[in-house]
C-alpha cells in the first residue's frame, strides 16, 4: 500500500502539507501538495475530508479557509484525515475569513445593473483596507458601447486603477483576466448580480456556483453565495468567492482613510500638508482638498471613519453604547441604544408572574 501514495512533500510519510479549500462545522476540505502536482497542475488534486486535532482547539487555534497546513497520519482508504498544525499565515482576512490571500479581485458590471461611482468606490476603499493587491474588473462590457468603455476605463486611470473589461456571455477578456490569477489566492467580491458566479463557472467549470438574476425593482442582484471556499485555477492558483453585498462596511479610522485612495497617496508623494495630522477636509495649506471626482466620497467616508472611531472610544463605557444604521447609499450613522428598562416591554410571562404576585399579596 505504501507505494500507492502519492510523494509526499515531507521526508516523513506520515506528515503532509495541504491547503484548505472550506469549512463545513468542524470539518475541512483540504488539498494536499503532492510532488506530482508541483510538476504538472493538470494532474487532479487528492482532496481529504480533515479534522482537528484536540490540541490545537485546546490553545485556541483556529484553521481558516486559505492555512496551509500539516495533515497527519491520512487514511487513504477513506480520504481523510487530521489537521496538526497551522502553518504561519502571510495575510488574515476577517470578512471574508480567509488566510494567505494575495489579491482581491473587485467585479462590477457595467450595465444590468448600472455601475454605480459611489458604490465602486466604497468597494475600492474597503478592498484598499486590507493590504491586499487591488485588481478591478467590469464584466457585461457587451453591453455596452465601446465609447461608454472607454469612458470608464479613462475615468478610473484618473482614481489610480486599471481595470479588465469582460463578457462572459461572449467569452471575451477571460484569458487576459486568468493571466492576473496565476498562482495567486485571489478573494472574488463585489455587488450581488455582476456575474461573480457566473465568471468563476466559466474559469472553473468544476466549481458549480449558484447564479442569480437582477431584482427587476431593486435594480440590484439577488444573493446567491452563501459561504466562502476556494476553487482551483487551471494552471494553478485558488479563487475565493465570497457572499455578494451592496454596501460594504467601511470600520476605518479617520488617520488611516486618506492612504486608501490612490489619488490622495499620489498627491502626498510631490508635496505635504502644513500639520501632520491634517484629515484633509478643511485645514490650512493642506495638499490633498482640490476638484478631484472622489474628494466627495472621501469626504464622507471621513464623516462615517469619524462616528466609527467614537464608537471605539466608548465601547469601554456600556452605558454610551451606540448603535449603527445605515441610510440611503450608504450614508452610515451611530444612535444610542435604549438600554434602560424603562424603554423595553415587558414580557407576557413576566407581566403573568406580576399578576400572580400580586394575587398572592392580597391572599
């Protein structure tokens, strides 16, 4: 049986380095790292149904989409096996929650629905947060005029982006696009309805994801994703799709906001403001506040980063607890929560208990 298993990446035939690829409970879909696969990505990949161990959940060690790891002792009978050790990660996203991801991978559509500026730029500045490589795709480009392409493409060069233009209906820009994804763990994300779906099916047939078709009265798409998991490139690389959304959380702090926008990093690398501390809406001499199209959105995301930080500050005071609601495109605001009693109904078995006391009094 010995000879029957595929060469190990490590000397000891019991220890075997893989890649998560999803969660389910407490299980784990893990690809091992064979020698064969590093020679040739077309081979299929020996997939294992993994545990883990007790003594990781004992210090606490979680195992994430995206960890390498070291499997122990597999059964390959059964194909599965035990989770050892977590290798170290090199990047840690909390939403989504995967590990080692090298790129994000921002879709939007240019029609059905319509790209919306203000949305594509709070994706922009979230995808920003990270640390992550930023790639920008617009899919649907059939359906639009080569004049209104061209539009766009201009436009974002002025906020700092590139972006690749596909149809997936007419398999156009989907070799230059799986060029960018090589090798590289790659966080698919964007609106609901852009065709995330429908893209990663075509690049990875095997992969199966639900579609879902534009709300005809929200003008926007119906979720269909409904966890994270990774998917493999032809040629070798890993996609993650996530769970569509329309407005993303942004959770920035107001001194970390301007280095998001690539315009605003552009501006700071030929002059400096006059405080080093500017927040560029308003203070004297400062470099960045001008005409430029996102100064606008920046503008608001400040005000959102601003009430975000204040939040922060209180949370060590439960009574200043604040709450978050979220208006129109976006527009975030922070109101207090009641949390006296004196605002909260009582229960139908609470106000039965005080009847019954109070029966019992008068008895």
């Amino acid at each position: 049986m010995r000879n029957n298993w595929p060469d190990s990446t490590f000397s000891e035939k019991s220890r075997w380095l893989g890649t998560v690829l999803a969660t389910h409970a407490n299980y784990y879909r893990v690809s091992l790292e064979t020698q064969d696969r590093r020679a040739d990505k077309s081979q299929p990949p020996v997939i294992l149904l993994c545990t883990r161990r007790s003594r990781l959940m004992k210090i606490g060690q979680t195992v994430m989409v995206g960890d390498r790891v070291v499997i122990e002792e597999p059964d390959w009978q059964g194909l599965r096996g035990a989770i050892g050790e977590v290798l170290p990660r090199r990047s840690v996203l909390d939403r989504p929650p995967v590990a080692n991801a090298d790129q994000i991978l921002l879709v939007f559509a240019l029609a059905e629905p319509a790209l919306d500026p203000y949305q594509l730029s709070r994706f922009l500045v979230k995808a920003e947060s990270t640390g992550l490589e930023v790639q920008l795709c617009l899919s649907k480009q059939d359906l639009v005029a080569t004049v209104e392409q061209i539009s766009w493409l201009d436009r974002l060069r002025q906020w700092g982006y590139s972006a690749s233009l596909i149809s997936v209906s007419q398999d156009q820009g989907l070799e230059t696009l799986l060029f960018h994804l090589q090798q590289k763990i790659t966080i698919v994300s964007g609106p609901s309805g852009v065709g995330k779906s429908s893209l990663i099916n075509r690049l990875i047939p095997q992969a199966a994801l639900r579609t879902g078709a534009v709300s005809g009265k929200l003008a926007r798409g119906r979720h269909t994703t409904r966890h994270v998991e990774l998917f493999e490139l032809p040629g070798g690389g890993l996609l993650a799709d996530t769970p569509g959304f329309n407005q993303p959380d942004l959770m920035a702090l107001p001194q970390d906001l301007a280095q998001y926008f690539p315009e605003i990093r552009e501006r700071l690398t030929h002059t400096t403001c006059q405080f080093s501390d500017c927040l560029h809406r308003g203070e004297p001499n400062c470099a960045v506040r001008g005409t430029w199209e996102r100064y606008e959105h920046y503008l608001e995301f400040l005000t959102e980063a601003i009430a975000y930080q204040q939040v922060l500050e209180r949370q060590s005071n439960p009574e200043s607890a604040l709450k978050r609601k979220t208006k129109g495109k976006g527009h975030a605001t922070f109101e207090p929560k009641l949390a006296s009693e004196k605002y909260r109904r009582r229960s139908r078995r609470m106000e039965h208990q005080g009847l019954l006391s109070e029966e019992l009094e008068e008895l």
